[in-house]
C-alpha cells in the first residue's frame, strides 16, 4: 500500500507486484468499493471510469 498521487497527496494507491516475471499495477482506491486502474507515475487515466473494478 502507498500514498499520494500528484493530484491527490492523501489518496490510497494499492501496488499489485506479480512473483517473478510480470508488470506491476497500482490502483487508487475511489470509495470504500471502487478501485482505479492507474498509470506507474500514480495519475489517472483519462477513461478511468471505464478502468474501475467495483465490489458488489
């Protein structure tokens, strides 16, 4: 787990890293149910509605 974005100091961002090969994948969490795709320097994408993983 990190802090920060450049545009959001406080903001949760979750850093997935795989075993061995793979890419790394930060998210920034939304709401207490919505994760965000991100990109690696911690910003936002401009579609980033349509990158959102929501628990159900």
């Amino acid at each position: 787990m990190l802090t920060g974005t450049p545009s959001d100091p406080d903001a949760t961002v979750y850093e997935l890293t795989p075993d061995g090969d793979g890419q790394i994948y930060y998210f920034m969490r939304i709401d207490e149910s919505t994760l965000e795709l991100i990109d690696p320097e911690r910003r936002r994408f401009e579609n980033g509605e349509m990158l959102q993983l929501t628990r159900q």
